[in-house]
C-alpha cells in the first residue's frame, strides 16, 4: 500500500473517497475501520477479490454491528 489511487481498496475508500465495491459496502468499511477493526478486515477479506457483493455487504455489515456494540459496552462514544 503506497498510496496511489487504485493500489490499495482501503487506500482508495479511506483516502481518496474513491467507490471501490458499492456505495453500501465502501461505508462499512469506513465504519469498521473507525471502530478500529481494520486488521479484522484485512484479515476477514481479500479485498482484491471478495466475495459476491450482496454476501460482502452482509459480513461487513456484521462485522460493523458487533464492532459498534463492542465499542458501545467499553465505553467508547460512537
């Protein structure tokens, strides 16, 4: 990961507010990425080749559920 648009899907989402999947799934990763889940992303996913979009929206947005209710019970303010 460089930086250059279109080296790195996150790079793209996350800096250069570039779509890279879907406007639904670009958003989770935002969101996870914020709730600090970056490396469960990465790790979860490779984001060079998901997997069919309608079931990468709904892990991610799983994954962002939790995440956020996790958050929530730490105390964090999300």
């Amino acid at each position: 990961m460089n930086g250059k648009k279109g080296d790195h899907p996150l790079t793209d989402i996350l800096h250069w507010k570039t779509l890279r999947f879907s406007p639904a799934a670009d958003a989770l990763i935002a969101e996870i990425v914020r709730l600090g889940g970056q490396s469960e992303l990465e790790k979860a996913f490779d984001l060079f080749s998901p997997p069919p979009l309608a079931l990468f929206e709904d892990a991610l947005r799983r994954m962002r559920n939790r995440l956020y209710k996790e958050a929530k019970e730490r105390g964090w303010e999300v």
